[in-house]
C-alpha cells in the first residue's frame, strides 16, 4: 500500500471525474479556439460542439455535458433562449454565456434565463479555465468589468417596447419622420420617444444614444433599420 506523499500532492487526481464541456458557436475557428486549451487539461474533457442554440439543446439532451459554454449571438437561435430552454428541462444545468462586449443588459438577461457564468471572449485565455472548474463546482462567475456595468444601471428605467423600436431605426439611420412612417405614429410623438431615450439613458444626443445602447447590449447591430430588438 502506498501511502507517500504523492497523494496527498495532487488529492484525488486519477480518481476525480472529468470536467465534460461542450461548446456552442458558429464560428469554428473559435470553437477550435476553445478545443486547444481544453485539450491540455487533466482534469476536463470537450465532450461536443454545436453550431446554434437549437443544436445545443439537441446535444446537451443526448450527453449531458458539466458545463456548456454558450456564445450569445449566433443565427437560427440566440443563446439567451436556449440556455432558457435546456435550463428548462434541466434546471441543474451549468451554463456560461460568452459574448463580445460587456453589456449589462445581456448579462442580466443571460443571468435571467438561467446562465452561472458570463465570459468576454476577449477573456477566454486567461479566464476559461477558472471559469470552467469555478462553476462545476457550484459558484457564479461575473466578471467585474460587467457586474460593475449591472450595479450602475440596476436602477435605471428600462426602455419602452415603442422606444427600442424608435431606437433600433434611429440606429438605421432614419429620420424622425421616416421613423413615424415606419411605425405609424406622428413625428412629434417619435420626437417624445426620443426625448424619453435619451433621459432614460443619459445621452447627449442620437449618436450617443445609440453607441451607448450597443455597448450595454440593448440593441442589435445586426437588426439595426429593422423593427425590432434581440
């Protein structure tokens, strides 16, 4: 029997079971990205990919992975619903969302719809490692740069469906009176809008409105000229 030092070094290594991982992304150079620091690792194992959020919810039915990290923006379903939906199904479900910027609204929403992590992928080589092993063993894992985003914010009023819709096609490049065609309303009720926008989220102007919608997650790039918000 071999009772050295060795196991008392690196407790319970060979016995412990891997950490399996599945990422969900439509680019693959980011999930092989994702594979080639995972791959190093003694303690965890990529166990699938998926392409789109209905995919994985497909894949995590079949194998069940620890943690499935999931990218916010892809086509065919976003991430926000289908970790709403396996979290549904599975209400133990580890699941940490990644996304490019550090939006409070997308945070809150992802955290909403069940996720226990939230990840910029300009992060992912320093954090995802801790990130992975942090939340299969039970804890929460917000970066500070966008729990400080959500704490600034927490109490601001949210924009009105009719103002997200305003916004969105002032983020097109409409004007006021083609918004007001658009969405059959007046111009000086779009111009009411507007003025409610920009009190709500304390922008100098139009511009700046719609930067700072963007960089907190509240509009779409790629909607933007259309009706409607992510």
């Amino acid at each position: 029997m071999n009772t050295g030092s060795d196991s008392s070094a690196h407790p319970a290594t060979e016995a412990a079971p891997l950490i399996t991982v599945m990422t969900v992304d439509d680019h693959p150079l980011f999930r092989e990205g994702i594979a080639s620091v995972i791959e190093d690792e003694a303690d965890m194992r990529l166990l699938a990919e998926a392409t789109s959020g209905r995919e994985a919810i497909q894949r995590y039915r079949e194998l069940r992975p620890d943690v499935t990290l999931m990218d916010i923006q892809m086509p065919d379903m976003n991430g926000i619903d289908a970790t709403m939906a396996i979290r549904r199904d599975f209400p133990n479900a580890r699941i940490v969302v990644l996304t490019t910027y550090e939006g409070d609204v997308l945070a809150q929403r992802a955290i909403k719809a069940g996720a226990v992590g939230y990840l910029l992928k300009s992060m992912l080589r320093k954090e995802l490692l801790a990130t992975v092993r942090n939340v299969h063993a039970g804890r929460r894992c917000i970066p500070a740069a966008v729990a400080s985003g959500m704490a600034a914010h927490w109490h601001v009023d949210a924009l009105s469906k009719r103002e997200l819709e305003v916004l969105q096609l002032v983020a097109g490049g409409q004007s006021n009176k083609r918004i007001g065609v658009l969405l059959a309303i007046s111009e000086e009720t779009v111009k009411v809008h507007m003025k409610s926008i920009l009190a709500k989220l304390a922008a100098s102007d139009r511009t700046h409105a719609v930067t700072l919608a963007i960089e907190r997650g509240i509009l779409d790039l790629r909607a933007c000229g259309t009706v409607g918000v992510i």
